[in-house]
C-alpha cells in the first residue's frame, strides 16, 4: 500500500468541510439578520425561494463537491493499493485539488459563471487525464 495520494484526499475532504461549514455561516446569518423562521424553509423549493442565490451558493457548491469527486477519491484508493504511484499521477492530484479549492473560492464569493466553468472544466479534464492513468494502469 502507498500513502502518496492520501494528502491530497484529504485536502479535498478539508475544503468539502470548510464549504460546508461556510454554508451555515452564511445560512444562519442571512436567516437571523432577516428574521426568517427556520420552519418557513421546510423544503428545497421554499429554500430557493426564500434565500438569494448569494446565499445558496455555497450549498450549490457543497452538492458540487459531492459529485465528481467522488470519482477522484476512488481512483486514489485503487492507485493507493499498489506498491508505487506514478509522479505524474500525483502532480493530477494535486492540480485537482488546487482546482477544486479555485472552483470553491469563485463559487462561494463573486460566482462569476465563466470563471468558475473555466476552473470546473480544467478539474473535469485533470480528473479524466488521472482515470485514463488509471486504466492503462490496470488494463
């Protein structure tokens, strides 16, 4: 078993706990500066309604972080089981990472589409170079 790809798993697992903790700062904040009962947003379509997107956004990106990487994780674990991890699939793991934290950074401040898509899609195309590694690897 190799250990190498276990930080940036975790840095990931970190950001998704920083976003979700960001999410309720901004949540409860909005919600007690607006006096908006807890009960009012009894479902996601009533949350929607009733909180701006300013305020979504960070929930917006913890189901973001929910989703692709889940990928990411996986193919660390099965690399994290052989004997040696390649450098350059290392390095992916790192840029991945990187761009996640960017991707977050953008999402949950300023939110401005293209910039985010820009970093969200060099993630996807980082997450898709380290899963073809991968196969080539096990195949």
């Amino acid at each position: 078993m190799n250990t190498t790809l276990y930080a940036p798993m975790l840095s990931l697992m970190l950001l998704t706990m920083v976003v979700w903790f960001w999410l309720y700062v901004k949540r409860i904040g909005y919600m007690q500066a607006h006096k908006i009962e807890p009960q009012s947003l009894f479902s996601r379509v009533r949350l929607l309604e009733i909180l701006p997107d300013a305020i979504q956004a960070p929930a917006n990106n913890l189901n973001n972080l929910l989703e692709l990487p889940i990928i990411f994780y996986a193919l660390c674990l099965m690399n994290s089981q052989q004997a040696n991890v390649s450098h350059t699939l290392v390095v992916l793991a790192w840029a991945y990472v990187a761009l996640r934290v960017i991707h977050s950074l953008i999402h949950c401040t300023y939110n401005k589409v293209m910039h985010r898509f820009a970093v969200y899609s060099s993630s996807s195309l980082v997450l898709w170079a380290m899963l073809v590694l991968t196969i080539f690897r096990f195949v």
